[in-house]
C-alpha cells in the first residue's frame, strides 16, 4: 500500500477513539461510581471498561437488580464492589457521597433518569458545583474528518444565556485540552457568519470572541458566528472572505441552543456515521452521562474521557498550586 493509500484508508476509519483509549490505558484507572446499572447496557458497558483497565467500577443500587443484570449478560461480580442503596435517589446521592469521602473520582449514569442522577450533583449543599455551569461535551469520531470534533453542548442547557455560553466555552476547551489538543479552535454557531442583532446566536457568538480575546475565557482559540459550513470547511470559509484560525478548522463547535445540538449531533451520528462519546463538565469530578441508546463501545470511550480528563485535573491543579 502506497502512501498515499494508507492516508485515506486512515481517513475512512475512525480512529479516534482508538487513540485515546490507549493513552487512556496508559494511567491509573479511575474509581468510578456506577449509579443503577440495571440494564444488560449499563452494565456491560461499565464491567468492558473495568476489564480496559480504565475504571475501577463501584456498583451503586439495588444488589438484587445488579444481579440479575449480571446473569443475563452471563458475567460475574466477583471482586466488585457493590454499595447497597434503595430508590434510585438515594443511589445517585449515595455516589455523590463516595466521591465526598474520595472513594470515587468519577461518576457514571446506568438505568436511571437523567434528572434523578444530577440532582444530588448540583445540590448547592453537599454537591458537586464548582464555579461553573454544568454542560455537556460530546465528542465524535468521524470517518474521512482528521480530527475528533467536540460538540457542546446538545444534552443538559436547553437555551443558554451569555454567562452559560461561556462557561460551555470554557467546559469544551478544559476538555479538548485534556485530550491532548494544545489550543482548541472553537466555532461559535449561528444560521450566520456575521452579527445580526436579529439572530440573537450570532451577537453572542460575536461577544464570546471579545471575551476571549479579553482573557475571560482561556485556553482556546474563540471566534464567532459562523455557520456550521464555514466553521469546518476551509474552502467554504475562504469562499466568504472569512479570514481566522478558526474558520474551517474548529476542533469545538458550540452551538446556540440543545435543539441545534440534538440536530448536528443526531445528523452526523445517523447520517454521517460518526462514533460518539462525552461527558458532563463543570462538576468538581467527572460525571458519564450514558443513554440507554449508547453501546458497549461508546460507553467504554466515554470511560476513556473521563480518565484522561481526571488525569488532567489532578495534573492541572498540581501545576496550578
């Protein structure tokens, strides 16, 4: 096989995920509290990431459930630890209490509504909060894209406003950056690729810009609007006499709204055959926010994230001290 070749052969697969779960094997796995793992998914995607040596799972719920979820994927539990909790409230804040008492660095979501999992996380007394918003970072693997793309955020802020936005922003970057992309290129979203006060996206696409441009927001390269052509199509950028970093090369794209997110995300997995894995930032840990539509496989790159991520916090904040 020519060279040639083999570049394109790369740029079918998607390799991306790959790559990180092999750093990701490289560090300690983290502690992770599994909150329901009721379901064949839930589970089986939590025991294929402890047997990658990415997480080191602590079953969180009813024993019982747990049990037979095990015997009907036909694995066993042996040397697993199960921490025993009633309803599925008091799951979710029994692992939001192993993390209080560092026996658990990482939080996953088994077959438990979404709402229920993050309550206990974002109570203001004795949750997970830090200074930031919570939001949500999906990213994709894509045959034929060089990089992987990050999309934030399509899962938690329905409709968020400017102070939200930026910590999305911010929430993206930390991640990107702990996934080994040294400056994310970061495109901010609208119908549009210039301000139009009647496109509300695109002023605060524009305001975002300045705040990163002020120091607000750091760690990235920020610019905006753009529509989603410009922002990942170097030919459609040079064709609108756009002229930016990040214009054809976004490595983030932060989009307006959680219906503009679901679109995209939804758009390139169905039909663009994009792989995808993510994680709720903002938290003080974190947290695999796993649907039940999810595979073994996404679950175990999910895994792989909040590994390199945690790694990446504890690595950040011995630098910042």
């Amino acid at each position: 096989m020519d060279a040639t070749a083999a570049v394109e052969r790369t740029m079918c697969e998607r390799i991306h995920f790959q790559i990180f779960e092999g750093r990701a094997e490289t560090v300690d796995p983290v502690p992770t509290a599994v909150v329901c793992p009721y379901d064949d998914a839930s589970l089986a995607g939590a025991l294929e990431a402890a047997d990658r040596a990415l997480i080191v799972p602590i079953l969180v719920g009813h024993r019982s459930l747990i049990e037979v979820a095990a015997g009907t994927i036909g694995r066993s539990l042996e040397g697993i630890e199960i921490v025993e909790a009633g309803d599925d409230a008091s799951a979710s804040a029994t692992a939001v209490a192993l993390v209080h008492a560092h026996r658990a660095r990482c939080l996953m979501k088994g077959h438990v509504h979404t709402d229920v999992f993050l309550h206990p996380v974002v109570a203001r007394d004795g949750g997970l909060r830090t200074g930031r918003r919570l939001s949500h970072v999906f990213v994709l693997d894509l045959p034929r894209h060089p990089a992987p793309l990050l999309i934030t955020d399509a899962a938690i802020n329905i409709a968020p406003d400017l102070a939200t936005k930026a910590d999305i922003v911010q929430n993206g970057i930390d991640l990107a950056i702990a996934l080994g992309i040294a400056q994310p290129k970061v495109a901010v979203l609208s119908a549009v690729e210039t301000v139009n006060e009647a496109i509300p996206s695109s002023v605060d696409a524009a305001i975002l810009a300045k705040m990163a441009d002020r120091g607000q927001i750091r760690g990235g390269l920020v610019d905006g609007p753009f529509a989603m052509d410009n922002a990942i199509d170097e030919q459609a950028a040079r064709s609108k006499g756009l002229h930016s970093p990040v214009a054809g090369k976004a490595e983030i794209l932060m989009v307006p709204s959680i219906e503009a997110g679901n679109i995209l995300l939804k758009g390139l997995t169905f039909l663009g055959g994009a792989e995808s894995a993510g994680l709720v930032m903002g938290a003080s840990v974190p947290i695999m926010l796993t649907s039940r539509a999810d595979d073994d496989r996404a679950r175990v790159a999910s895994a792989a994230l909040a590994l390199l991520y945690d790694h990446w916090l504890k690595t950040h904040a011995a630098t910042a001290g």
